[in-house]
C-alpha cells in the first residue's frame, strides 16, 4: 500500500514536535508544503504524499466532476485508503498517529475533512486551508471529541459561499471537534495571515 503513493517523509528532529501530515492543493505535489510545515512547525517529522488521482495531469486526492462537484463515492473511498496510507506509513515511519496533525490546502484540506469525518483515528488534529463541504453529513456525536481544528477561509474566495466552510466548522463540531474558524480577507490563495494562525494554533496545541 505504500508503494500507491509517492511520498516524501522527513524524519523528527525534535520528537517534542507533533507530526504533520501535509496534504497539497491541485496540481500540487508531495514536495509543495514541506517548507511550509518546517517553517511552522520546526523539527516535526512530515509525512507528505501525492494525491494519486490525476485530472488532466493535476495530481489530487479525490475524483471531480466539475470545479465543486464531488464524486461522492470516490471521495470515500479514496479518504478511506489515504488514512490506510497513513497507517501503514506511521509504522513503518514509527510516526505517532495520537499527535498527528494535518496540514491541508485546497483539496488537501477537503481531504483532511473527510478523513476526520470517516477515520478520525488517524489525526488528533488540522489546519485545514481553504476547505469546504464535501461530504455534507455532522461528524457522529463523539467520534471527534479532543481533536483541534483550525479552519482558515478567504473572504472572497471564488470557490465557496461564505456558508459552506462555516457549514464545515459546524459538521466537526458536531463530533466534539474544537473549531477555531478564521475568516481572513482573501481569496483560494494563502496571506500571511493564514501562516500567523497557524503557528499560534500549532503552538497552543497540549
Ligand atoms: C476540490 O476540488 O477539492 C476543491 O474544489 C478545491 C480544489 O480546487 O482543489
């Protein structure tokens, strides 16, 4: 199972430092956010894989039909083999999956969603940038409880309502999710703001 994704890992330098989970954008590959996740969070093991799915050349972690219309069925079962993925990858890394933090743009961030939606036991936590509704359904009663969210959303961001990521923090917290939802003024792409959040959330972490 490993040998479906192409990944990069970095090992810890500082086992103090909760591993990341870096899941990138559109197009985007497993090399995209390794500078952003040691930048905010220093000597952090970082386990980042490619999205295997491909549209038209664009890696991604789930099939679309159109910009915003989900293939709901591959989106289960693809959130279901990444967080397989991450499972067999954490032992073989001997990453630990209590303390693993995801760090998500874009459609990777839609992808940690669902992960903490389906399999929650593979992340104590996100930084999900930029996410949005994908699979439409509050988390069950429970199955989030203790886990942090940080959700950081563009005011004009061409992809969503300003409903849908709010929607979002309410289908997480619905699990017993801990939301911190920030809206910046910005658009899909990331500000500096989304950078300073993220570090004060990572630094707030237990
Ligand atoms: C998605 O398809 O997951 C979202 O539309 C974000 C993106 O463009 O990747």
């Amino acid at each position: 199972l490993l040998a479906d994704h192409h990944y990069a890992f970095q090992p810890a330098a500082d086992a103090s430092a909760p591993p990341l989970l870096l899941l990138h954008g559109t197009g985007g590959g497993e090399h995209d956010l390794i500078s952003l996740g040691a930048k905010l969070s220093p000597g952090s093991a970082l386990l980042s894989p490619r999205g295997n799915i491909s549209e038209r050349g664009a890696a991604r972690f789930f099939r679309r039909f159109a910009e915003g219309v989900f293939d709901l069925d591959d989106v289960r079962a693809r959130t279901d083999a990444l967080a397989e993925f991450v499972r067999i990858a954490a032992q073989t890394h001997q990453i630990d999956l209590s303390r693993l933090i995801a760090i998500g743009f874009s459609n990777g961030a839609n992808i940690a969603a669902t992960i903490m939606q389906r399999q929650p036991d593979v992340l104590t936590g996100g930084i999900l940038l930029r996410a949005m509704v994908v699979l439409d359904a509050p988390a069950a009663p429970g199955t989030l409880t203790g886990k942090r969210v940080l959700l950081a959303s563009g005011d004009h961001d061409p992809l969503m309502t300003a409903d849908d990521p709010r929607r979002l923090a309410r289908h997480l917290r619905s699990g017993g999710a801990e939301v911190d939802h920030h809206v910046h003024d910005a658009g899909h792409g990331l500000v500096d703001a989304d950078f300073s959040v993220s570090q004060s959330f990572l630094q707030r972490l237990p």
